[in-house]
C-alpha cells in the first residue's frame, strides 16, 4: 500500500504546484484554500502515510489500509470541488464539504486504529 499512497502524493504534489502556477499567473488568490488542502491533505499527509507504510510494511496489509485509501483519496477531491463550488454560492456546497471532511476523517481514523493495532 506505500506505493500507492506515494504514487497518488505524487499526484497531488503535482496538482498543488500546477494550481499556484494558475494562481500566481492570475492574481486571482480565491483558490489558495482549494491549494493548501491539496498540499497538505493529498501531497504532504500521503506521501507520509506512504512513507510510513514503507518503513512499517505489517501495517499495509489489513483492509483498513486499504479502506483508508479510498476513503481519503474520495474523500478529498469531494472536498476540493465543494470547496470550489461554495465560492459560487452553491447552497449544497456545504453538505458536500461535509461529506467530504467525514470520509477524510474516518480514513485518518482507520489509518490510527492501523497503526495503533500493528505497531506493537
């Protein structure tokens, strides 16, 4: 599972820079909340999560690993495009940013209850 928690980081390492480039070129910063959650939750919070799953390999074999993959990595661009779509005023952008922080936390929880179970 370190591997595709790296590989999917990478991806949203990617996403990140490509979207401060658009940014920085526009002047227009109403996205920088949309930037930060993908660094922060996509590229920095996975890449060490795969890290982690590297260095620890017992703890990317129960389903929670898995189950936290797909949590997050839905999670979090349910989340994005919310986020992108309350800047318009969308009244149902909120129960969507709430689903979205819903599954990335119930992932993060997974991952914990993982580590805390394997790690001993």
């Amino acid at each position: 599972m370190g591997k595709q928690f790296l590989k999917i980081a990478a991806v949203y390492f990617a996403l990140s820079v490509l979207l401060s480039v658009i940014i920085g070129v526009s002047g227009d910063y109403s996205l920088s909340n949309v930037q930060s959650h993908i660094h922060l939750l996509g590229w920095t919070a996975l890449g060490i999560i795969g890290l982690i799953y590297v260095a620890f390999p017992a703890l990317s074999v129960p389903i929670l690993a898995r189950i936290h993959f797909w949590m997050h990595n839905i999670g979090l661009p349910v989340l994005i495009l919310a986020i992108i779509v309350k800047n318009y005023e969308v009244p149902e952008a909120e129960v969507w940013i709430i689903i979205g922080w819903v599954l990335l936390a119930a992932g993060i929880m997974l991952f914990m209850v993982n580590v805390w179970d394997r790690l001993r």
